[in-house]
C-alpha cells in the first residue's frame, strides 16, 4: 500500500498520515509570513522601535510600571501598616542574625536597610521581604569564620605571656570578608539573570530546599548555643565542622555561665510564651505583637538599670555607631577565596526567594519574573555590599508578616527601610546594652518554624519514597559537609535522581481501544485489544546515552522476539544452505559425468539409453553385493558407496505415450534393500529430500524445529512494530545508533519497524544524525501510533473481523 492512502478493509474518512505525507502537504501551504527567513528575523530583532524600547526599560524597572498606577486611597495605608510592622521585626532580627555571621549587630542593621531600598526598584514579588535570613546568615558565618579564625588575631598583654584576641581588628577584616563575598555573589545572580538563566532554581526541588534549611538551622543553633550558656568556643569550619563544634560545646558546658543561662532561659521562655499567645489571638489584632521587639526593649532597659556587664560579667552587644557608613570598595583579592562560596550564597538565596515569590505571586494573582527577580536580588547584594552588608535573600516570617497585615505592593518594603533608617541614625546607641544572650534566644526560637519540617520525612514516607532520599541525603550531606558542599553534594544526588529515573522508565505493549484512536498499556487497562501481527512498544522517557540498550533489551523482551538467538539462527541457517547448496553442486557434476559414462557404455552395448534400464542396471534380482560391485565400473561403485541414505526416485509404471508415469522414492539405510518405497506425496514441505541428500541433513533439519520452537514467538506471529516516540524530546547521537540497528536487525528476520509521535525536533535530530536512508525512508514516520498501525495493517492486506468492526464503529460514531 502506498503512503497515504487508506488502509485495506476499513472504512476511514481520512489518509494514513506519515511524514513524508506531511512534508507534501507542507509545501502546498505557504508559510511565508509564519517562517520569516533569518534575514528578516536579525533586522527585526535589532530594530528600535518606541514601543520596544519601553518594554525594555519597564522590564529593567518594574517600579516603572506599578509606580505610577498606584493607588494611596487603596495601596496606601495597608502598605505603611504592612510596613511598620515588618521594619519592626527587622531590627532584633538583623542584630540576632548578624551574630550568626560573627559580624557586630550593627551590620545587621545595614544589611536589613540598603538591600530593601534596592529591591524596591528592581523586584517583581510584592509580598517578600528583603534582608537578613538565618540560613544565609550561617553560611556567611562559616566564610568569615574560616579567613578570619580568632587565632590569626591574637595579641600579647602588656608586660604578661597571655594572648587576647584584637576583637576590633578581627571584626573589621570579618566585615570585608563578608562584603566580598556578597559582592562576588551579586555579580554571579546578575550575570546569571542577564543571560536568562533563572531557570537554574528549578534544579533545587522543594524537598532539597526543605532539607537544605532544616540542616542549616542545626547548624544555626549549634553557633548560637556558646551564647545561650555563654561559653567561649571556636567556631570550625569545612567537613564535620559541626561535630567539632558540638563535641567542645559539650567539653566546656561544666564551665556554663550562669548569668547568662538565666538570662537566655527567661528571654526563651518569654519568647515562646508570647508568639504562641500571639498566634491564638492573631485573627482578633488588626496587626500582630512585635514580640521580638518588646523583648529587646525590655532586656536592654532591665540591663542599663541593673548594669548586667559590669556587675555579672552577661556580654552585651557594645557600642553601635549612629549614622550612615560610607561606601567602600570590597577586597577583590579575596574573590578567589570565596568564589565557591559565592556561588553557594547566590543559588540557595535566589531558590528561596523565587519560591515564596511565587508562592504569593500564585496566591494573589500576578506573576513573578524568574530572570528579573535574579538581576534584582543580585543587584540587592552588589550594592549592599558597597556599604557593608552581608548576603540577603526573602525572609519567610517577616514575608509573611507582610502578606497577612494587608501589603499590597513593594511600597511595603520601603517603610520597612524607613523603620530601620531611623533606627540606625537615632535610636541605634539605646541598644548598646542589650544582652548577645537574648540575641541568642530570639534566633532560637525563631527556628522552630524550620525544625517542624522534620515532619516532612513522614509527609514524604507516604507519598514518594524518591523524594523521602532526597531529603535524607541532602539532610544528612548538609550537617557532616559544611553548608556549600553540602549543597553541592545534595544537588549532585537531586539530578542522578533524576538520571536513574530516565534511565530505567516503564515499558509498555499497547493495545487499541475499540472505537477510538487511543493506545493504552495492555497490563494496566482490561478494556484494551491486542492488535493482531502488530507490536506497539512504549517507554515512558525519552531514550539518550544512559538508557538506550536498556531500550533495546526491554524491546525484545516485550516483543518476544530474541534478536541476537534469531539472527544467529538466520546466518546459521543461511550457511547450511550455501554448504548444501555447494554439495548438490558437486554432486550434480559427479551425476552428469556418471550419466555420460553409463550412456556412452549404453550406446556401446545397445545404442539405446533409459532410466529404467539404468535403474536395474544398478541392482540385479538376486544379485549380491559383490556380484554388483563386480558388474559396475569403477565410477558407479564409487558413487553407490558415497551414496548411504539416499533417495531413489524410481519410475512405477511405463512411459504413457502422453510422456507421463508414477514415480516412487526410497529413503532408506546403508542397505537399499532396506529402503521403504513411498508416494512422492509423502514428503513435507519442511523435509524436502532432494536426490543426493543424506540422513545427515534430514536430521539437522529436524533438530532446527526443535530450536525454532524454543525461541518464541518467530516472524510469522509479528510482522511490524511500532516504537512510539511521543515522550522523547530529544535524541542523542547514540540514541540514533540504537534505532537504526533495531530497524537493521528486526528486519533481517523480516519484521517491519515504524516510529509514531515524533515530535518536529526529534525529526530534525534523526535527519542531522544521518537515520534515513534508501532502506530507512521517512515512510517509517507517522503523525500517531494510529496511523501507524492503519498502514502496517493496511500494507500486510489482512485483519481480523475484531479489530476491523472496532476501527468501522469508530468512522461510523465519528459521521
């Protein structure tokens, strides 16, 4: 049957679609104006045009497009209410999680001011709050703990061998590690938004992140517990830091400071007692209590009138510089030291942030610009760390904070900034004497938000046991590595996930579904009907490098045609043919010279030759063995000695003028007497004795039916397959290999292969690899698997009444 045309014995309205029938009904359509030549597609491009160019610049600019519509009667007192409450929180906050940083709490202050009014321009989300967070904040800590170790700054007393450690000079290089790295990071989430690559968020899934946090509060409370007791500790860094640090937490807790466990007992208890108050009356309060807030007013007022420092030894925050620092250009001869961790910082900030945008984005609905979002909160820290500041990223309990008290837009952020502005330039000497201790208390307590995600391991045991690894791994690489190559070792296991899960798909016979086009899995679905001759395999990935043989092999079993035994069989069948084939040659030639002899000694005796009279020639009535030997000449004693088994084909009865007569053969041992005398209507079509073969080859033949039998289904069961590609996306190189030997080898058994679904890509791909050829057409290409299976029923000229009544009910309920 030829390409397009329908099928034999089905009553189809509509052409058997392959796709070289595509690429013709492609050319009579002009596509002129839908496919603009390359030409035409650059100048478009490069050409500036007034409405493009304002696309371009809002695109940079969100605030450009949201500014001027906003509406103060609407937007305007939710924003400040939104605002105020969420400054508020940033002030204990950024000083709390500056400690987790080892920087002074001032610069939490920065880090909590520049950021917010950055992203107020640039950013797209209107519900995330900018600034300090504690995940970030921690692996900031585990950068300058490690350049910047207490012991590089030891001092002498004077006039003593004791050694004090320089804490202004210590701070002070802290603080330029900090902003190199926060610059260097920026500039990575620039670039990286510039050349829109904001889809590498996608690669951190909401398990990894879930885990990532949940270890990077165990190390976040493992910093901040030589507060709670108030111990003096070092702070390790790299692989089993956190062993480290907990194993000397424990060596020193006999010498606890009791002050200061008193102090951070209250503080927690206050803390926790408050926000749970706070929580079960949060749907009667317009705008929730600043716990944070009441708890370092009340600390630092109870520590001025009661002179904590100096009468019980509690360490305090110290003097907070008011006012503004100038600008200053980061130490670019640390970037190559904190390239990696750079990097770390800008994946994990951005993967937080783009979630909850668009978590709110989702809630409240608008969209969030992935790439945009990247260049803002890039721009964010470059900028901030001219001034300062470490790391920021959204925060997810002042974020939401913001979202619950009513923010509309980014305007929100903005009086958040104002809050922390004023604080930095008026209020911030009032909080010199507040305890580290309640610092300590307010990040801990913070963290039982990220401490209830263990619960996921259950959510995750019921639903995906893949993910449930992930979790674990991620979990448990993050706590022994340090922060960075904890991430890196949990993304590396995320994507090998991944690759596993390609690599071994499920693979599928599918049956037709009587009175439609649809193909289902044969296990799964009892309503489905096997299609008679026809195999229709499907994988569920797309086949690349990793799985390719496993594609093969899962083929020929599902199939039930073993390729390599079938083949081998072939070839082995082919050459005992050439060597039969070549026998029959010789012994042809050893026939004619033996005729010619016999007739020559026949026209010397009698001039007359025939077949009858050679026959008794060849065995006398009575004769013996050694009388005939002795009668014959040396050529035909040769030949009867040679000849064990042989057929004799013997005529029956005389010539009939007519030219006709019965003939009979006998197949028999070493002894022609021996021989049994049949019919030539005995012989089987799979045992056709020819004269000259020998029992040798009759028997081989017989042991062929045996191993033929064993392989299964054989070419008469199946006489096409049909690989449906409609799940790959793309084919690689090895990939085209691997089809084309399965078009090559099923068809030397003489089974047909076709591949349905191809999308348009995947076609590009096997035309670039060099797949077709004058044996591999694009004839073999179908638009669907039903095409497919309308052309291979169609081209073999048989159906069955089942499945031609189910395709004729299907035309019909169509009419």
């Amino acid at each position: 049957m030829g390409t397009g045309r329908k099928a034999r014995g089905y009553r189809l309205e509509r052409d058997v679609l392959d796709e070289q029938r595509l690429e013709e009904l492609a050319q009579r359509m002009d596509y002129s104006d839908t496919h603009p030549s390359l030409t035409k597609q650059l100048k478009e491009s490069f050409r500036c045009t007034v409405p493009r160019l304002k696309h371009s610049v809002v695109g940079c600019l969100p605030v450009l497009y949201w500014l001027p519509r906003y509406s103060i009667w609407d937007y305007g007192m939710p924003d400040l209410i939104s605002g105020i409450s969420v400054g508020i929180m940033h002030l204990p906050q950024g000083m709390a999680y500056a400690l987790l940083a080892s920087l002074p709490p001032v610069f939490g202050l920065y880090t909590s001011l520049y950021p917010a009014l950055v992203y107020f321009f640039f950013g797209t989300s209107r519900h995330i709050s900018i600034g300090t967070f504690a995940v970030l904040s921690i692996m900031v800590g585990s950068v300058t703990e490690r350049l910047a170790p207490d012991r590089n700054f030891l001092v002498m007393l004077n006039g003593t061998n004791l050694t004090e450690v320089n804490i202004t000079a210590r701070d002070s290089y802290r603080v330029q590690v900090a902003a190199a790295t926060t610059v260097l990071g920026g500039l990575i989430q620039v670039v990286l938004g510039l050349v829109k690559f904001g889809f590498v968020g996608t690669y951190l899934s909401e398990p990894l992140v879930r885990a990532y946090t949940t270890a990077a509060a165990a190390h976040a409370v493992v910093a901040v517990i030589a507060q709670l007791f108030g111990l003096s500790t070092t702070r390790f860094s790299g692989p089993l830091s956190l062993v480290y640090t907990l194993v000397e937490v424990c060596s020193k807790l006999p010498q606890t400071h009791l002050p200061t466990l008193a102090v951070s007992g209250v503080s927690m208890v206050f803390l926790i007692a408050a926000k749970e108050i706070n929580s079960a009356i949060s749907t009667r309060l317009p705008v929730p209590i600043p716990v944070e807030l009441i708890t370092i007013v009340a600390a630092t007022v109870i520590s001025s009138y009661t002179h904590l420092n100096g009468n019980y030894t509690i360490s305090v925050v110290g003097e907070i510089p008011s006012g503004l620092a100038a600008p200053r250009l980061p130490d670019a001869s640390l970037f190559k030291e904190v390239m990696g961790d750079a990097f770390a910082l800008a994946i994990v900030g951005y993967a937080i942030s783009i979630s909850l945008g668009k978590t709110f984005a989702l809630k409240h609905g608008y969209k969030v610009d992935s790439n945009q979002e990247l260049v803002a909160l890039g721009l964010s820290n470059a900028v901030g760390g001219f001034f300062q500041c470490y790391a920021v990223c959204s925060s997810m309990s002042r974020s939401l904070i913001q979202e619950s008290t009513g923010g509309k837009t980014q305007m929100a952020g903005m009086a958040s900034a104002v809050i922390v502005l004023v604080t930095v330039l008026k209020l911030g000497p009032l909080f010199q004497e507040l305890p580290k201790a309640v610092l300590a208390a307010i990040v801990f307590v913070n963290l039982k938000g990220m401490f209830k995600q263990y619960y996921d391991i259950i959510t995750l045991w019921r639903s995906s046991k893949v993910d449930l690894v992930v979790w674990l791994v991620t979990w448990v690489s993050t706590l022994l590595f340090n922060l960075d190559m904890g991430l890196g070792a949990s993304i590396t296991f995320a994507v090998l996930t991944v690759i596993f899960r390609t690599q071994l798909p499920k693979y599928s016979v599918l049956g037709h579904v009587p009175g439609t086009e649809l193909y289902l899995d044969m296990e799964t679905h009892r309503e489905v009907r096997e299609v008679p001759g026809i195999t229709i395999f499907h994988s569920s990935a797309t086949v690349y490098f990793a799985n390719a043989d496993l594609y093969l092999e899962a083929l020929k079993g599902k199939s039930g045609l073993d390729i390599s035994k079938m083949i081998i069989y072939k070839r082995r069948q082919e050459a005992k043919q050439r060597r039969r084939d070549k026998r029959t040659e010789r012994r042809a030639r050893r026939e004619a010279k033996r005729q010619k002899h016999a007739l020559r000694a026949a026209e010397q005796k009698t001039g007359v030759f025939s077949v009858e009279e050679a026959a008794g020639q060849w065995k006398e009535p009575g004769g013996g063995d050694g009388d005939r030997g002795e009668s014959l000449g040396d050529d035909q004693r040769g030949w009867c000695g040679r000849e064990n088994g042989t057929v004799f084909v013997m005529p029956t009865t005389p010539r009939t003028p007519d030219d006709q007569c019965s003939w009979e053969y006998l197949k028999g041992s070493k002894d022609p007497d021996c021989a049994t005398l049949g019919a030539v209507s005995e012989l089987q079509d799979g045992d056709t004795t020819t004269l000259g073969s020998s029992s040798e080859d009759t028997l081989s033949r017989e042991l062929d039916k045996v191993s033929l039998g064993s392989l299964g289904k054989w070419t008469w069961d199946i006489h096409s397959i049909i690989l449906d590609l409609s799940t790959a996306n793309f084919i690689d190189t090895v990939a085209i290999k691997t089809m084309r030997n399965i078009f090559h080898d099923f068809g030397e058994i003489d089974v047909t292969v076709y591949m349905a679904g191809c999308q348009m890509s995947v076609v590009e791909q096997l035309e670039l690899g060099g797949f077709f050829s004058e044996s591999i057409t694009k004839g073999r290409l179908f638009a669907t698997v039903h095409d497919a299976v309308l052309h291979c029923l169609g081209h073999q000229g048989t159906s069955t009444p089942s499945y031609e009544y189910s395709l004729e009910m299907q035309c019909s309920t169509k009419l």
